[in-house]
C-alpha cells in the first residue's frame, strides 16, 4: 500500500531510521524525507539531581503499553511467574481491556503483577519506579519509553524498530532475545547499584531538545508550509 500510494506522494515523514531508510530506498518515487522523533514530549527544563538514586528495597518495575497480545502481555506473565519468588512487583497501565489477563495471573496465583486502566496521571508516577518493562512486538518510536528515559529509567526491551532508536544496550537499557533473559537483567540492575544509578542519568541524558513536541510541531510546519 506505502508503495502505491508513494506514486502520489509529495512527501515522507518517518519517525525511526528503519522506516526512513525504506521511504527513501525502496518506494517508487523517490521524493523528500525526513525523520523526526514522533509525536514528541512535553519537556520542562530538565534537572538531573531530581534522579531518584536506587536504594535497597523491592524494585518496581512499570508498563506502559495497550492491553493487546501484540504488546508482550503473555511473556509479562511469564515473567511474573518466573520472579514469583522474588522482591519485585509489575505494575501495568494501559487501554483497552485486561481481563483475559488479569484470569490468568489469578489462574496461576500472581500477586507480584497489577493490571490498571490508564491514568492521566501517570507521567507523575513514572519517576517512582526503577525500570521500564517493554515487550511490545512491534512499534513505530514509543512514546513510553521516551517518557520513561526523561524520566532517568532505564528500560528493558525487545530489539525492534523504534526502540533501536532510542535505547543502547548497557548504556540507558538492556535488549533481550526473549522473555527468558528479563530476569537476569532485572537481576543484575538491583544488584549493581553503582551501574544502575549510571545507567539511569544516561536515561536521562537520552532525551535532548531535539525530543521536544514544540520543536518537533515547528519541523513539520516548515516541512508542510
């Protein structure tokens, strides 16, 4: 469909460096393109002391993503019952419904995961938790994690389009083959202290200006006019 419709297409707007590399190499009309980092965020004047630095406790870990399979509910599961026996708690967010997931972490006795309608809210909550759990099988450039890393929280997530953009590994999150190596990465973050506080200014530091919604809305614009 992308490559008919280029046949009418003026211009492309992409918003990750998979999809910008196709516009320009593979459509039919080779037209202007641009990448920008998606829809943007609201970004106050940004203070890296206000990183909350970890300390001994149960690390709480946060999802952000729509209650769909497609989204990584099932391995969260799994997950959950992989850390069953440990300090951790899962607390998910999202639309859309959870109660096919909520039967099964009920089914199988999970009380270290929650499942909870999204809040408008949430951007003030981000910064209580320790990482960003984000399993999501396809995506465009999340705007979870873009959130999240403003936030100083490293995340954990699958190597797909999108996230390749903004995370590094070892240096603001891990990438992992399969919901199998999730809890050594957990693992390892509550452990290395000195590493995860360093890998939580990094976070930080991942999300410049260029991130800003009223800098991204002005591209456009000039793009567009």
């Amino acid at each position: 469909i992308e490559k008919i419709l280029s046949l009418k297409t003026n211009t492309f707007i992409t918003i990750n460096n998979e999809d910008f590399n196709y516009a320009k190499n593979n459509l039919f009309k080779k037209v202007p393109t641009y990448k920008i980092n998606g829809v943007g965020l609201d970004l106050k004047k940004k203070n890296s002391k206000t990183i909350i630095r970890k300390k001994n406790g149960i690390t709480k870990i946060i999802v952000i993503a729509v209650y769909k399979k497609s989204k990584g509910y099932v391995d969260l599961l799994k997950i959950a019952e992989l850390l069953k026996k440990q300090n951790f708690k899962i607390d998910c967010y999202g639309y859309g419904d959870y109660e096919k997931f909520k039967s099964i972490k009920i089914k199988k006795r999970l009380d270290n995961i929650s499942f909870n309608k999204f809040d408008i809210n949430l951007k003030k909550k981000i910064k209580n938790y320790d990482i960003l759990l984000h399993l999501s099988k396809r995506e465009g450039l999340p705007l979870a994690v873009m959130e999240c890393l403003a936030e100083g929280i490293p995340v954990i997530c699958n190597k797909i389009r999108g996230n390749n953009d903004l995370i590094k590994d070892g240096f603001n999150g891990f990438f992992v083959n399969s919901y199998k190596d999730v809890p050594n990465k957990i693992f390892y973050l509550n452990l290395e202290k000195e590493i995860f506080n360093k890998m939580r200014y990094n976070a930080f530091n991942s999300i410049t200006k260029d991130f800003s919604k009223k800098r991204i809305d002005q591209i456009v614009y000039k793009i567009i006019k």
